[in-house]
C-alpha cells in the first residue's frame, strides 16, 4: 500500500447499505452456489444460510507518480475486480485536500465528477477485469482516501 493512499473497499447490500463483502462461499453438496445465469437475485445450489460470494476489488499495483504539464500530478494504479458474476457497476472515489479528479480508462465509463461530500469519482457499468485509475492532485505527497464500491444507484 502507498503512503498517499487510504483504502476503504465496500459493497452494496441488498438493503442499501454499505458493508464489507461477503466471506467465499464454500461448494455446496450439489454444486456451485452462485447467481444462476441472468438474474443476479436468483441463487441456484445454496444451502440456507451459506453466504454467496459478492464481487471484490482490489489494488494489484501502482505505477510512477506524473507530473503534468500545468504543475498537478497524477497518481495511479491497477484496480482488479474478481467477481462470480459482472456487477452492474463500480464507482470509484477519492478524496483529500489537493485532490482534483477521479478517472478509470475503459471503455464505457460512465459519470465522473464530484459528490455533495467532497469526494470525486468515477463509475463503469459491468466491470470486469483490471482497471488503470487515476487520480489527479495538486501535490505529490498529500494522502488521499479512496472508496470503491459496487452496483451504486
């Protein structure tokens, strides 16, 4: 983990709140327990009370701090989601005193910007894969707080 960055890895609840994900579930006797095809609410082979696997996030790596051409910087790095099945989005947001901006590099991005909280993000609709993010600063060294959180509505 850099110094620069504070991470608070979260997912969306089917109630709508927020809490850590949920432990891997152990195979079942009948077979797998997850989602069945197209319908992420429909669980197929889950015993009762044996929790289903929802989609993580986590950080795999970190490039070189950027200085730009205007005197900010841009810090990043690689963002990995494994996931039993395509979640329908991830947000991804950060926050701190010289943060200016919250970008993912793939395709389908969609809304960026900033929060009535202070904190700027970045969302793309059925992630999967790794992700570059980038986070822009007006220094090189201040912390910055970062959230990620899946299926945000």
């Amino acid at each position: 983990m850099r110094p620069w960055l504070a991470l608070a890895l979260t997912a969306l609840t089917a109630g709508g709140a927020f809490a850590p994900p949920a432990p891997a579930a152990a195979p079942s006797a009948t077979g797998p327990c997850g989602p069945t095809a197209g319908d992420a609410m429909t669980l197929a082979d889950c015993p009762a009370g044996e929790p289903v696997a929802g989609p993580r996030a986590r950080i795999v790596g970190f490039l070189p701090t950027q200085k730009n051409g205007d005197g900010s910087f841009t810090r990043s790095f690689l963002l990995e989601i494994d996931a039993p099945y395509v979640p329908g989005n991830i947000a991804v947001s950060a926050r701190g005193q010289t943060v200016s901006a919250v970008r993912i590099e793939a395709t389908g991005v969609s809304p960026q910007g900033r929060d009535d909280d202070g904190w700027f993000y970045a969302v793309v609709s059925m992630p999967f894969g790794k992700y570059k993010v980038d986070v822009a600063t007006r220094d090189e060294s201040a912390p910055v707080e970062l959230k990620v959180r899946f299926n945000v509505r």
